[in-house]
C-alpha cells in the first residue's frame, strides 16, 4: 500500500475546482492573502476538495486507506480543531467515522495546500 499524500491531493482537488467552475484566483482579492482567504472560504464546504459537504468525494475504505499511514497527521487535525477521538467518535456509525476523520485531515491541511496552488498560479 502507498502511502496516501494528502497534500498532493489537496492540490490536486483545488486545481480541478478552480479549472471546472472556471474561476480566476485574482477574482477572489487584490492580493494573494486576500484570496487564499476568500477562497478559502468558498472551498470548506466543498465535497469534492474537503470531504466536508457531505462525504462523497472518497468511499469509506478509500478514506480508511488514505488516514492508515497518515495517523500522525490525523492525530494534528483532531488535536487542533478539538475533535476528541474517546468521546466524539460514538457519534458516528463506523461507516462514517472514517469519512468525517478524513474530511477532519482535510480541512486541516486546506490552507496550505491553498497557499501552495495560489502562490504556484497567482502570476
């Protein structure tokens, strides 16, 4: 098994959305904090860049797959965003869990995975 770079796909995923909702970065502010921000903002919730508009991007044993040699990076994201792993997990059957924890990685590496395609591409 290969171990799954979030990052890279993170990147990826940006650059698809912002080529099939045709978006032009510089749109998003007059600098490149600006839009990192604005962007940002836009990308959250989206399914198919987070995971976090409702899970469908990955099936459950793809996001399995992607957290098994992440738990490192994992065990950062729950940390910062609070997520408590012995309580918070009863709240989801475990066909979610490992959806909503891949969604957690996710969220947690958009800003610089963000930052990486809008500094690439701002030119």
């Amino acid at each position: 098994m290969t171990k799954y770079n979030y990052e890279d796909a993170l990147y990826d995923d940006i650059a698809d959305y912002v080529r099939d909702n045709k978006i032009n970065i510089h749109d998003y502010g007059e600098d490149q904090d600006a839009a990192l921000e604005n962007l940002e903002e836009e990308l959250w919730d989206q399914d198919c860049v987070t995971g976090n508009g409702g899970y469908g991007y990955a099936t459950t044993d793809e996001c399995e797959e992607f957290l098994c040699h992440n738990l490192s990076i994992l065990s950062e994201a729950t940390h910062d965003f609070g997520f408590d792993l012995t309580t918070q997990t009863t709240k989801y059957s475990i066909e979610e869990l490992p959806k909503v924890l891949d969604s957690i990685v996710r969220c947690y590496l958009l800003d610089g995975a963000l930052w990486k395609y809008i500094t690439d591409n701002w030119g």
